[in-house]
C-alpha cells in the first residue's frame, strides 16, 4: 500500500496519525481505566472528542496514500 518513494506529504500524514492516535488512546484509556466506566449520559459528552482524532486518523491516513510517489 505505501510502496515507492515517500514524499514530505507522506511524513506528515504519519505525524498526523501517529497525535491522533494517541490522544484516541489516552482519551479511552482515561474514561474507561482512570475514571472507571461512565454512565450513558456521561458518554454523550465524550462523541466529540472521540470523533476529532477519528477523523484526523482518516485524514493521516489519505495524506499518507496520496504522498507516494510511485
């Protein structure tokens, strides 16, 4: 999939995904280990930011196919 030459566009789609990812990870890992479970009306709160670095891991992750050149 991320055969051939890897451009600039490519490295930072990686740093893109690699933040996102970490900071999916630490906001799940905070609610359900730290905080010990939420309730239904507690999770509300929590789409927002779950759903950013989800969509900045899609955004890492077309900066990535598209920064190589073949």
């Amino acid at each position: 999939m991320f055969e051939g030459e890897k451009t600039r566009i490519f490295w930072i789609g990686l740093v893109i995904l690699g933040l996102s990812s970490t900071i999916l990870f630490t906001i799940l890992w905070y609610t359900v280990v730290v905080s010990g479970g939420l309730s239904y009306w507690d999770w509300r709160y929590l789409v927002p930011p779950i759903v950013g670095p989800v969509v900045f891991i899609l955004i890492g992750l077309y900066m990535m196919k598209s920064g190589v050149k073949k």
